[in-house]
C-alpha cells in the first residue's frame, strides 16, 4: 500500500531534484524559490497518506503536494518495508497466476530487492544498528509472515497493490479519495477483506485500528466499487510479531470517517499558512534543512566547533539557557526561603495569640496579623462531580450572567454582601446548604510587614 512514510513502516520515498528554500531561509542555490505565499492548495485528489501527512505537519504537505519539492530521502525503515511488500507482492502475484513460491524463493525475492535498491544514502538514524541488523529483521518478517499464512487458502486474492477510490463532496466540491491497497481478497463467507502489511517495530492495541483512517478509507472505497459487498473486513499483518488483527467498522463509524475525511480536506483548502508541526515524526523528514523549526539547527550542525561558537543564533539560545539555569536556581532558592517563611509566620502568630496581640514590633518595623474567612469549593481537578453539580445548578439561576462561570470568591464575596435579589439569595443559600459537606469554610492569618518610619533627629 503506497502511503505516508514513517520512522517505522512504509515505502521508499519518491526521488526528485534538490529542493529550493524559503524566503529567509539558508538558500540552495540554483534553484528558484516557491512562492512565498499560498492561497490555497488545488488538489482534487487525496489520498491516505497524502491526508496522514497534513494531520501530521502541514507545512511537510505544503512543500510535497503544493511546491512540490520532491526530495529522494529514504530511512532504512522505510526501505526495509518496500522490500518485505515486494517480495510478499511477487509471492501473491505468482498465487494468482497458478504458481506458489517457496519460502526459499520468496526470501530471495526480499534479498534481491534489497540488495538492487541498497544505497549508502539510505538513512539510519540508529548508529547502534547496521544494514545487516534491518537486512536480518526484514528477512524475518517474510519468514514469519510465510509460515503463518502458508498454504495460503484462506481467501481467495482479488488484486495485489489495487488502486481503490471514490469520490466525495464536501464544500460544493467533488474531490477523489483514492490509494493502493496492499491486498485485496474474498474469505470463504463473500466477505471482502482488506490486507496490509506493517513492519513497524511496535504493536498497536486494538482501539488505535478501529480508529484507523487508512484502511477505514478502504473500507468505503471497496463498498462503492462493490455495492454488493456483504460486509468488508480490515486486517492488518504486523509481520516483525507474527501477529494478524482485525477491524470491522459499522455504518455509522463509516459515515463518521466520511465527515472527519471531508472537514479535513476543507482545512487543507482553507490553509494559507501550514504552519510547522514539531512532533518526534520530525527526525525523519525530508525538509528539515528549509523547514523554519529545524533550518537554523540544520546549519548548525553543518558547522565546525568554532564557526559554531561564533554563530549569533547559538550564542543567543546559549545565554538564554544560562539564564534559564539560573532562574530555576532562585526558584529553588524561593521555595527554600517560602519554606522558612511560613515556619516564622506560623511562630508569629502562635506568640501574638498567647499575648493577644494583634501586632508584633520588630528592629524594622511592626507585623500587623488579621484574620480572613475563606470558603474552600471543590475543584474541577480534585472534585469534578461535585464542581460541575455546583455550576449546573448556578447555570439555572439568575446568578450565572453575574458570576459567567463557578468563580468561587466572586460567588461567596456576592453572598455575603447580599448583592442579588431576595429569590436569587434564598436559591443560592439553599444550593450552598445541599452542598454543604463539599464547602469547607477556611480562617486565614494574613501577615502584613510595616517598616518603621524613620524617626526624627
């Protein structure tokens, strides 16, 4: 299946000539730049992965689909998950046309594409790991994936790598939803199924694939191009484990993946922007040199220790991060000094309540203590049940328009004044009372430091 390539399952990315920069960017010299402005993007045709990347970083979509600035970068996830689907593509093929490979033949399937598309450009991000580990790791996920599903009777294969489509309105606008499926098959019962072939090195739970998108789009694609479809099933291979899982979607999950399909693709129309994404996907982009989240730091690495030292931009991150370190110091410092406050504060009016005082003389000046009542509500992070049966019920009376959400002190500073009406006070008393054991009413000793004035000569 052509679709979005990630750190961890996919195909290898599609070639191109050296990409131009962005205004304000490093440039890349003899190439023109893209325009600087985008009104929006013209696309009538979407796929998946075309989708996946604009939900993952719209300015990569903006500068694959809209400049189209193809770059030919591909990680060794990447590649190792193009050669595991061809080799499993040639064994399909040869099923149809009568003919099953062994396992011997098809491992020389995977070991012959592996070794014609090798190339020392291929990015390997793990130092900690050589082409043969993931030559070893690809070899066996076509051995797991043979032996589990040999003698391959289970369906019959409709199509391998099939084109599957539909279109889709939204916005006024006919637009076509289409991409490859890996396999295509029927199971025994008439029901379609749809397969694909992961060699990511994680496992999914079984909610992330019922909220798929990808082969949920699928599963449309194959209803409208076979309305007689009893039923569609998804089934995913993750072929590092061994593992098969499955998904069947309802009408109404079908529909609701229409609406989401449909509200992205008018955001993408709609963008004028395509703002940068960071997100741990970044490592393996292919536009990090001209993206504005990572060109400076691109360029820095490029530098010598010295040229670096030298660079405004580091010398500039540097002093911030000292300053950084420096406040998290005095943070701590703070707290330290609060900690000790608080242990004075607490002596200090354990000393004027044994005398009766109200103020205590220093070298200084004078600390003057008063005490404040304080109502203690139950909060949306501690008490949410509580919180929002309290607001549910302001939000039916006079008081809301007053208090516009549960602001606590504002509601208790109004009861006490008796600033509303005679109705609205009795509903707000009889709230507080069946709320009472929620409410927590608090005395508070407020310190306040004078400092002497100076006295005359």
């Amino acid at each position: 299946m052509r679709r979005r390539k990630s750190p961890s399952d996919g195909r290898a990315a599609a070639g191109g000539d050296a990409s131009p920069p962005l205004p304000g960017l490093w440039p890349s010299p003899a190439v023109a730049p893209p325009a600087a402005h985008i009104e929006s993007d013209t696309s009538r045709k979407f796929s998946p992965s075309k989708l996946d990347t604009y939900r993952d970083c719209p300015r990569r979509y903006r500068y694959r689909y809209v400049d189209h600035l193809r770059r030919e970068v591909a990680s060794i996830e990447a590649y190792l998950g193009t050669c595991v689907h061809r080799a499993l593509q040639k064994l399909y093929e040869g099923i149809g046309h009568g003919r099953k490979s062994s396992l011997a033949e098809t491992l020389g399937t995977f070991e012959a594409e592996w070794d014609a598309g090798w190339s020392s450009d291929i990015l390997i991000k793990n130092a900690a790991y050589t082409p043969e580990n993931y030559r070893a790791v690809g070899r066996e996920c076509v051995r797991c994936y043979y032996e589990a599903q040999q003698p391959f009777d289970r369906d019959k294969t409709v199509a391998v790598e099939k084109r599957l489509g539909y279109p889709l309105v939204c916005g006024g606008e006919q637009f076509r939803i289409e991409g490859f499926v890996d396999r295509l098959a029927l199971a025994p019962d008439g029901t379609f199924e749809v397969h694909d072939y992961k060699t990511s090195g994680s496992l999914p739970s079984q909610e992330d694939l019922d909220q798929d998108w990808q082969l949920g789009i699928y599963d449309i694609a194959v209803r409208h191009n076979w309305p007689d479809a009893r039923a569609v099933r998804l089934v995913w291979h993750f072929v590092r484990f061994g593992k098969d899982m499955a998904s069947v979607r309802g009408s109404e999950q079908r529909q609701r993946l229409q609406e989401d399909v449909a509200a992205l693709i008018l955001s993408i129309k709609h963008d004028h922007e395509f703002v940068p994404r960071r997100s741990a996907l970044c490592g393996w982009c292919e536009y990090r040199e001209i993206c504005p989240l990572w060109a400076h730091a691109e360029r820095v690495k490029s530098l010598g220790p010295r040229q670096r030292h030298r660079d405004d931009g580091v010398k500039l991150v540097d002093e911030y991060v000292a300053l950084e370190a420096k406040k998290r110091e005095l943070r701590e410092k703070l707290r330290e000094l609060e900690t000790d406050q608080l242990s004075i504060e607490e002596a200090l009016v354990a000393f004027a309540d044994r005398q009766g005082w109200q103020g205590v003389a220093g070298s200084e000046g004078e600390v003057v203590i008063t005490e404040k009542e304080e109502y203690r509500f139950p909060t949306r992070a501690h008490a949410p049940e509580a919180y929002e049966g309290i607001e549910r019920e302001l939000k039916a009376t006079a008081l809301w328009k007053d208090v516009s959400r549960l602001d606590t002190h504002r509601l208790m500073e109004g009861y006490r004044r008796g600033e509303w009406d005679a109705p609205a006070m009795q509903a707000l008393s009889e709230m507080l009372a069946r709320h009472s054991s929620h409410i927590e009413l608090v005395k508070k000793r407020i310190l306040r430091f004078h400092r002497k004035e100076a006295e005359d000569s």
